[in-house]
C-alpha cells in the first residue's frame, strides 16, 4: 500500500511539472485581424524566442506566439522539440503579413523556414489557423504597443 502511494505521488508530481512546463505565460497580448481576436504569448527576449512554443503539448484556437524582433529581417524558423504542426505568419513594421508557411510539421526539423521579405513580427498559429481565419499576403494586424 505505502509503495502505491509513493508511485502514486510521484506520478502526480511528474504531472503537475509537465503542466507548469507547458503552462503558458499570464500576460498574453490581444491582436486583432479581419474581426477576430487572437489572445497570443509574447517572446521578446533571445531566450524567449529560442524556446518558443517548444515543448508544448497543445495550442488552442485564437492561441499563439508572436516574436518580436528589433529589426527587420529575413528571420529564420525551425521545429526543434515541437510536438504541433503550426503556420508560421511574417508580418513586416506596418503589422502587415508579408509571408505565411502553412502546417510547418515537427518532421521538418531541421528545415528552417524564413519570409521572402524582411519582418519584423513573427506569428505562429496552430496548423490550419491562418487558413481558417482568413489570414493571406496583405492582411493587416493590430495590438496596442
């Protein structure tokens, strides 16, 4: 009995951390494209944007990341420890998409994906997203700075 809530108390703990590890962040941003609203993580930092959306397990829907890059450029994609397809959404300064990779899978790594004009914005989406929003070349988002 004692070795079955031992095991059982492990396999709780081994629970809750994977859920703190693929917890995503409190502090999500609010973009908004062709009347919908995306409630998405931020990832501004270098570490930040190396990790990514690595690791996760799920991505719901109107749920994302956006990077944010100092300055514009040919910013490159890989899908190292990913678990979800995703589409991959470039948008340059003016909020606009300039590039989309649609159902980015994890079977592509090492592959890296970059926009064929420079962005300064990255979005990823769960795969099939940006299709279903209506997201093309030219949409334009908007979140306050």
């Amino acid at each position: 009995m004692q070795r079955l809530v031992s095991v059982t108390l492990l396999l709780l703990l081994f629970l809750g951390m994977t859920v703190l590890i693929n917890a995503p962040k409190d502090d999500l941003l609010t973009l908004s494209v062709a009347n919908t609203t995306l409630h998405v993580e931020v990832a501004e930092t270098p570490a930040e944007r190396e990790k990514g959306l690595s690791g996760r397990q799920a991505l719901g829907q109107s749920d994302g990341m956006l990077f944010l890059f100092e300055t514009d450029g040919l910013h490159g994609f890989w899908m190292p420890d990913m678990y979800l397809s995703l589409d991959i959404i470039w948008l340059n300064a003016d909020k606009t998409v300039v590039h989309i990779e649609h159902n980015v899978s994890p079977d592509s790594y090492p592959a890296i994906f970059t926009s064929t004009e420079p962005a300064r914005f990255v979005l990823e989406l769960a795969a099939g997203e940006s299709e279903h929003l209506g997201i093309t070349n030219g949409s334009r988002f908007s979140w306050s700075d």
